[in-house]
C-alpha cells in the first residue's frame, strides 16, 4: 500500500512537470513577446521621456513592456536584469548606469539568449551588446564649443560642469568640448566638478564655485538639468546677465530659456530617435534579423537663439 | 645508468617545457598593449591611403548647389555621407574661385562655377569636428571598441589639416587671389541653410596665372 502510495505521488510529479513544460512551451509559442525597458534613472524628465517613448514603440509593434528604474545605481540594475531574465522578457531595451560596470549585465542576458539593444549611453563592449544607439555626444559638444568660443571671443573665465563620472557620455562631452576650447589659451577654466546630470546638485556646485570665483564669464554644462541648476544659483548671486550658460540635450525648460534668452545654447538629442529604433530593431531580432550594426550614432544639432524656432523639448517640432 | 638517463632526459623535458610555457612582461607593457589605438598614425594612413584618393570624387560645389535646390533627395542620397541617423550629413567638395577677403577665422572665396557662385568661407581658425572624417563614407564606426578612439580620429584630422594644410596658403593668400580647393561641408537635411556655407579645407592651392 505504502510503495502505491509512493508511486503516484511520483507519477504525478511527473506529470505535473511536464504540464509545467508545457505550460511554459505554449506560453513562449502564443504569448506576445515583452520588452523590459531599463534605464539609469526616471529622476530626469529625459529619461523619462526615452522611456516612455521606447514603451509607446513597443505597443505600437504590438508588444508588452515594463519600465524598470535603475535609480542610477549599477547594483540595482543588476537585480532588474536578472528580474527581467527570469521572468521571460525576450528583448532589453537598455540605458546603462556605467560603461564599464553595466557590461556584466549585458553579458549575462545575452548569454541567457536575450538580445540587449542600449539607448543613449554606451557600455565599453563591442560584442556584448546586440546593438548600441547612442547619440552622438562628442561632435555635439565640438559644435557647442566652436560657438562657445565665438560667444566668449576666445577670452574669459569658464566653469565646467560634469556629469557622472562613470558615464561614457559624461566624457564624451568634456572631451568634446576641451577639442575645440583647449586651444585658445585665453580661455580658463577656474573649476571642473561633477554635479552628477542633477539639477539641484548643480546649484549648490556652482554656488560654492562662485564664492572662490566670482568673475567668470561662462559655464559649460554636460546636461541642460545641471545648465538649470546653474543658471538658478547664477540669478540666486546676481549674475544671470553676464555670465553665458551652455548645455546639452535638448530639455524643454531649456529650449524656452533660449528663446527667452536665459541660456545660450544647448545640443539637441533625439530620444524618440533613439527609443523607436530600439525597439524596432528588437521587433526585427523577433522576426529572426541578426545582422545589426554594433553602434548607431544619432546626430546631435546644436540649438542657440536663431535657429530655436526649429525645434521643441527632446527633439520635437 | 638507465635509470640517470631516464631521469636526466625526464627533468630536460619538463625544463623545455616549462620554460615555453611561463614568460614574464613588464606590467606596463602589457597595459600599454591593452590601448594602443594610435589615433594620429590612423589619422595618417587614413589621410594618405583613403581621403586624399577619395577627393578626386568629389563633387563641384556649384554643381552641388544646384542639385539641392533643383532635387534634394538626390543631392543628399547620392553625395552625403553620415555614420548614423539624423539630419547632420556631409559631403565632399571641391572648386575654384575668387579671395573677396582675408579674415580672421576664414577667408571668404567666390566660386567660379558653370552653376551657382556663392560666396564661401574656408575655414582656417575653426578647423574642428567630423566632416573631414565622415564626408568620405570610406570610416566604419564599428571598426572601433571605444567611441573616444573614433573621436580622437577626428581630432587627429583636423590637426593635420591645421598644421599642414592650412599654414602655407595662410601666409600667402590675398584678396584677388584665385583658389582651387577641396574639403568637406556640413549641411543639415531637415533645415537645410545654403546661406553660409563653411568648408573644412583638405586641399587649397593658388593658381594665379
């Protein structure tokens, strides 16, 4: 009686296990594929704007999505990706936290056979990444700067305001912008500090910069929320008339502080651009495409006082 | 004694193999190694090997002009280049024309063309950016691990256009002057401005008769 007993309960564990396989069979057949969407932060109306639009895109195509925050941290992200692996996800649209230390995470689901296509911010990996489209941050900073130093007239006092160190982007930019400006002598940079891409932190930094240097002409700014924060610690201490801010990405509070005159200039990126080719070349891996560029620039065009009236917030008309 | 030669021709053998096996590099080296990208000899080659024999190619810039006014489409499908997407696209160019002036950061040229004749500037101070390297379509971005070693490449360029092109006609050049030149352009597809056109010189060469 007892070896009866025995036998059925394994016999039904073996039919459980294979309902189970089977289930998870019909499931991949039937089921509409998913997309999770991992960015860096939704702290930043950008990526919020890139998630969403990757999301749209992604229903647009007929497919599910799930938006995961990484909240700027490299750790968490690990946990979202290996979330999104275990819960069947078939494809990750991505904005990495950090070059170098997101690869790993792009590694392990391509390994688990999930393509990884990174929006926006590079990982310093040509294989890792399925496809990478990233906007072209470096030339849009040469551009930036060639108008920075006509601005300035090639003489004057700068500050620099980086974003996260441990951003490809970050560099990018700087890198950009010192080709060009480092070669005019009467250019001095007084400070180079990170306020992290954050608003607030930007002011405070800057503010603490004008103690020690209250005569600078200029500041560079490697995103338009620290160009905010500068520009509100720069009316804070009564400077907003004389010193000239400059930019980078193309937020909406800054396209309307150019046209009002407030900031000078910002480089343009196309979130949407980079979001829809994403997750269209996500659909095209599903319908078995394989042959796809390792890195995708998108230009960046530079945005100033008198050709404003081209564009809107994130790259819109 | 077989036993010694045995044992001899045993510890020779682990010694030959073990010494094939373990080598020893400085630290440095081996991270000197690891990035070695070396932009301005790139930069070199690319120049000697690739652009220069591309610019014979190039299209007239009258001609140019003409064809995006009459059919821009074409103009951009056939003579642009550009490694991404997005409206910024380059081309290569080339032409003759008339010094009208000297100026600080350009001189100012009247192109002598069966087509349109616009005025340009040659850019002499602000030789930066990616035209130079991109208007010939001949670069492959995916040929590069790190997106800093295809900008170096850029930069590279332009230094050699800084140091060695623009130097010589520099300290020459006068209004009257007549010019031949070649180089690259940045236009924009979606607002496209004819208005002030800026060419990042490859070539330049007075031909005063």
């Amino acid at each position: 009686m007892r070896f009866t007993c025995k036998y059925w309960i394994a016999l039904s564990l073996v039919f459980f296990g294979f309902a189970l396989i089977r289930c998870k069979t019909r499931q991949s057949a039937d089921e509409p594929k998913k997309m999770a969407i991992v960015v860096s932060t939704l702290n930043n109306p950008w990526f919020v704007f890139l998630a969403e639009r990757a999301a749209a895109k992604a229903k647009e195509l007929d497919y599910e999505s799930k938006i995961f925050d990484s909240q700027n941290n490299t750790s968490l992200e690990t946990d979202h990706f290996e979330n999104a692996i275990s819960s069947g996800y078939d494809a990750i649209l991505f904005n990495p936290t950090d070059a170098d230390g997101s690869v790993v995470n792009v590694k392990n689901a391509t390994a688990a056979g999930i393509p990884v296509f990174c929006m926006d911010r590079e990982i310093n990996s040509n294989e890792a990444a399925t496809s990478q489209i990233l906007s072209d941050s470096y030339s849009g900073c040469v551009t930036i700067a060639k108008y920075f130093v006509e601005t300035l007239n090639k003489k004057g006092k700068y500050v620099e305001l980086l974003g996260l160190v441990g951003d490809n982007n970050t560099w990018n930019r700087s890198k950009g912008f010192h080709s060009v400006v480092d070669h005019y002598p009467g250019l001095k940079m007084v400070a180079q500090q990170s306020a992290d891409f954050d608003r607030n932190k930007a002011m405070e930094v800057l503010e603490s910069i004008l103690q020690a240097n209250p005569d600078i002409d200029a500041v560079f700014c490697g995103n338009d929320a620290m160009a905010m924060g500068a520009y509100q610690a720069l009316v804070a201490s009564g400077k907003a008339d004389k010193v000239k801010v400059f930019g980078f990405d193309g937020a909406e509070d800054v396209v309307k502080s150019i046209q009002d005159g407030k900031i000078k200039a910002t480089g343009m990126q196309f979130p949407e651009v980079m979001a829809q080719t994403a997750a269209t070349m996500a659909d095209q891996y599903f319908k078995g495409k394989r042959d796809f560029p390792k890195k995708m620039p998108v230009a960046v065009e530079m945005v100033k006082k008198d050709n404003v009236e081209n564009y809107a917030a994130y790259g819109k008309k | 004694m077989k036993k010694i030669i045995k044992y001899t021709g045993s510890v020779l053998l682990v010694a030959v193999v073990a010494y094939n096996s373990v080598y020893f590099k400085k630290l440095d080296e081996v991270k000197a190694g690891a990035t070695s990208f070396d932009a301005a000899k790139y930069a070199e080659k690319f120049w000697t090997e690739k652009l220069t024999p591309h610019v014979a190619k190039a299209i007239e810039i009258g001609q140019l002009l003409t064809l995006l006014q009459t059919d821009k489409n074409k103009a951009f499908a056939d003579h642009a280049h550009a490694l991404g997407i997005g409206n910024v696209k380059y081309f290569l160019v080339k032409g003759s024309g008339i010094v009208k002036s000297v100026e600080e950061n350009q001189v100012m040229v009247k192109i002598e063309s069966e087509r349109e004749k616009p005025e340009v500037a040659i850019a002499t101070e602000y030789v930066f950016g990616n035209a130079v390297r991109d208007a010939s379509g001949e670069i492959d971005i995916n040929a590069f691990t790190n997106s800093m070693d295809f900008n170096n490449v850029s930069g590279e360029l332009n230094k050699i256009i800084r140091e060695k092109v623009i130097p010589p006609f520099r300290s020459k050049v006068k209004t009257g002057d007549k010019v031949t030149f070649s180089g690259a352009i940045e236009l924009n597809k979606e607002h496209l401005s004819t208005r002030s056109i800026e060419i990042i010189p490859i070539d330049l060469k007075i031909v005063n008769e």
